[in-house]
C-alpha cells in the first residue's frame, strides 16, 4: 500500500515531521522520503484501526515510537469483541 500524496496519513492524522538529523540518517541508508508540499519529510506513526462495514473506526492505536507495540493477542481479542457487537 503506498499513499505518495500523504492523503491517508493527513485523513487518519497519523504523520509526523522528522527532525533535520533524523532525515539526514535516512537519507545516508538510501532511504527516499515523502515530502509534504511544504518539502517537509513525513513519516506515519505506527497504527492500528479497526473499522466496521459503514468506515466507522471502532478501535485505534497509534504510538510514534514503533518499539512499543500491542500485543498480537490484545489487537486479536479487541478485534473478534468488535465483530460480535456489529
């Protein structure tokens, strides 16, 4: 999934600006960023949404620091309690 024009990440408000070193290391590995229109690199934050059949977000997380993650049996466990309320 690509989303080059950043329109996701600007409906979801998922985005965030890396500082001018953080870009520069990026840059080094060979890693081309997408850039705002203000030429601002622009990374997602790490995120979970879980919508109903109307796009109805029903359940998200979102945390910039892609170290601290859910647990695969919590995301599992709010989804399958989800699904028995639609």
């Amino acid at each position: 999934m690509s989303d080059s024009d950043l329109n996701t990440i600007r409906q979801f408000g998922v985005g965030f600006y890396l500082d001018a070193a953080t870009e520069l290391k990026y840059k080094a590995y060979g890693i081309a960023l997408t850039k705002d229109d203000n030429g601002k690199s622009v990374l997602p934050a790490p995120s979970i949404f879980i919508l109903n059949n109307k796009g109805q977000v029903l359940f998200n997380y979102v945390n910039p620091d892609y170290k601290v993650r859910p647990s695969a049996d919590l995301v599992l466990a709010v989804a399958k309690a989800l699904k028995q309320d639609m």
